[in-house]
C-alpha cells in the first residue's frame, strides 16, 4: 500500500465517512481553506491510480468508492509508524506517550482492562 500524501488521506478520510462520492461531495466534506476543485480531483485520481479507489461513471461524472477500509489503511500506517520511529516495538510507542504526559495512568489502565477482556478468536 503506497503511502499518501496529506491532502490524499484527507480526501480519503471523506470518502471512507460518506463511503464514496462525488468530487463535490468530497469538497463540501473538506474543511477550510478548501483545494480548488481542480486540484481536489487530480488528488482523487491519484488516489484511483494508487488503488485506493475505484471509479464508477455516472452520466457525464464519476462517483468514488474506497477501495480500502479506513481500519486496514490505520493499521498499516501505525505499524509503519511504530517500525521506522520506535524499532518496532508497540511498548516503546506507549512509553514515549507516557514520558511526554500525552497518556495518563488511567488511559493506560483502561488498555490493560481492554487486552485483559479480549475475547479469543
């Protein structure tokens, strides 16, 4: 899975919460300051091109659809995070959120409550 730039992750983030749509769709769906049309649309062909979409005609225009769920395009973008920035180790990720106060004790408890209760597959 190639990786996306900001305004492609953006666009898809619009995508994924409409599940598809038109390039208007996707710019009303954009905050402030919004890409020129144009552009909006050159980024979601990219997108296409990438695989992350597909095109589907409609009269004279095209409506999106994802091509990848929102989870599996968070999952792999976490372990790529994890990988490169903390030697691949999900704990070293926690620590560093844990000295920079970004996660409390709570927090922390409320995720060992969560991996404790999981349910096997």
């Amino acid at each position: 899975m190639e990786r996306l730039t900001q305004p492609e992750e953006d666009a898809m983030h619009a995508l994924w919460t409409m599940n598809g749509g038109f390039v208007k769709d996707v710019l009303d769906q954009l905050a402030e300051p919004r890409p020129p049309y144009t552009t909006l649309a050159s980024t979601i062909r990219n997108l296409e091109r990438k695989g992350y979409l597909r095109a589907e005609k409609l009269g004279n225009s095209y409506r999106f659809v994802p091509l990848v769920a929102a989870e599996d395009y968070q999952r792999r973008s976490l372990g790529t995070l994890v990988n490169q920035h903390f030697q691949n180790s999900y704990k070293e990720l926690v620590s560093f959120f844990a000295k920079d106060q970004k996660i409390s004790a709570k927090d922390l408890q409320d995720i060992i409550d969560m991996i404790e209760n999981q349910k096997p597959d």
